[in-house]
C-alpha cells in the first residue's frame, strides 16, 4: 500500500501562486507516473499535469506556462507549482502515483482563488 499526502492548498487572490506538494509514503517500489488532477463540485476529476518517473510532464491546455509539475524521487515527492493563478482553477487538487497496476490517491486539498 501507498499512502498519499497532500498539502499547501490554500487561498490566494488572482494572479497569486501556490505550491502543493504530494508525499508517498509505504510500501514504495517501482512509483511510476505521479500527477495532478483536479475537481469541482458536480464534475469529473480532470487531470491537470503528469510527470512519469524519468522526468516527462505532461499538462492539460489551460495551465500550459503557469504550473509546473516536479518531482523529487529521493523523497518521494511531488510538487506543483501554480503561477499567475485565476479563479477557474479553484477546486479540490488530488494526486496520484501509479505502482505497477495499482493506482493510488491522496486525500485532496482545496485550492480557492478568489477574483
């Protein structure tokens, strides 16, 4: 088993940044891709960035050139950095790292940015 942690959710103001970070914790052999996704009330998690265990990232169209996803495998961390923040990125943010054909989650934290 893995254990997920988040943490660094928040609120801030428009064009404000954020930092979260994931944590893995447990039985950790062989992470592979970790990434982060997001959710709002009434609507399906949608993935916002991916970085796979050699470096590759990934993100979804609206956060190009303001996140940025990095991990720190020593540590078993996962970061995103969220730059010039608008309010349609507030939501839930969860992540989640795959392990063999396990696919494990955190517990989400509440990023709000207010207008």
């Amino acid at each position: 088993q893995v254990q997920l942690v988040e943490s660094g959710g928040g609120l801030v103001q428009a064009g404000g940044s954020l930092r979260l970070s994931c944590a893995a914790s447990g039985s950790i052999f062989s992470l592979g891709s970790m990434a982060w996704y997001r959710q709002t009330p009434g609507k399906q998690r949608t993935l916002v960035a991916r970085i796979t265990s050699g470096g590759s990232t990934n993100y979804v169209d609206s956060v190009k050139g303001r996140f940025t996803i990095s991990r720190d495998n020593a540590k078993n961390t996962v970061y995103l950095q969220m730059n010039k923040l608008k309010p349609e990125d507030t939501a839930v943010y969860y992540c989640n790292a795959q392990q063999v054909l396990n696919l494990y989650w955190g517990q989400g934290t509440q990023v709000t940015v207010s207008s």
